[in-house]
C-alpha cells in the first residue's frame, strides 16, 4: 500500500473532522497508525516505512490519548469561561443514576467535587464509575441515559472553581 500526499491528507482531514484520537489502517503489509497526542499529531508506520511524519496540528483543543478530561473555553456574553470537558474513558453504555428509578448522580447546576461519581458507564456487564476530576459546577450533560458512548467521547462540560 503506498499512499500519497493527497490520500494522506484526505486521511488526515477526515481524523481532524471526526475528532479521532486515534486511527490506524493496516493493508499489503503496510500499516498506517495516525494518534493525536495532546494538540500534536503523529503518524506512525510499520516496516518497510519507519519514518515518523509530524501532522499538521488539530483545531482546537483535545484530549490527550487516554486521559478522560480536556479543557476547553467557553464563551458566556462578552466574558470567557473556563470549562473542563469530562469524556469517556472506555467504550460502553451511559448511566447518569445508579438503578432504574434512582435519581442521577449529577444534573446541570449541580456543585461537584473531584472524586466524586458522575455517571456508570457499563461496559462489557461491568459497571465503571466515572469520578469527577475538577471541583466546579455541571453546566452541560451531552449523553443521554441509556445512550452508547464511544471512547473520548464528551460526557459532561464542568466550570472549574
């Protein structure tokens, strides 16, 4: 398999657009492993290339590989707000309570302290507590209960104290 600029680019661009933090592509012996570290990109191939190409830098800010948390800025009126952006550690199913009929663990306006729990993510029949890592305040919740999420994706926005 032997791309070209113009693929790599294409390839690149579709990562960027779908926020992937990680992408890898294996064909003809040849394997093509693209992972955004923090705001820097890498690629990353196997024999016969082991070169390491630097990509161009995704917009915006993002998660570094495997840490569940990013900060982001928000923008309320005229004044900027920080906010932290609590993702998904694994790939699973989302719970905001702890049963069926049980009041969620957190809703928008509630007052947070780190450690404490957020939501279950249930993967693989194992129930994963997500905790806090920021004191602040809920100002968002982007997944529904009983939704599927995907790893890195955003759970909940946290304005940070």
């Amino acid at each position: 398999m032997i791309i070209n600029l113009d693929q790599l680019k294409e390839i690149l661009d579709l990562a960027r657009d779908h926020e992937l933090s990680e992408l890898e592509i294996e064909q003809e012996g040849m394997r093509l492993r693209i992972r955004r570290d923090g705001l820097v990109g890498h690629i990353l191939a196997a024999p016969p290339l082991a070169a390491a190409v630097p990509a161009p830098a995704p917009p915006g800010p993002s998660a570094v590989a495997g840490s569940p948390v990013a900060s982001e800025a928000g923008v309320a009126g005229d004044s900027e707000i920080e906010l932290a952006v609590v993702k998904s550690p694994i790939v699973g199913t989302f719970y905001r309570s702890s049963e069926p009929g049980a009041p969620p663990f957190v809703e928008v306006g509630t007052t947070v302290k780190k450690g404490q729990v957020l939501c279950i993510i249930e993967a693989m029949k194992l129930m994963n507590e997500i905790d806090s890592e920021f004191d602040g305040e809920i100002v968002n919740i982007y997944v529904e209960a009983g939704q599927p999420v995907q790893y890195g994706e955003r759970l909940f926005a946290i304005r940070t104290r």
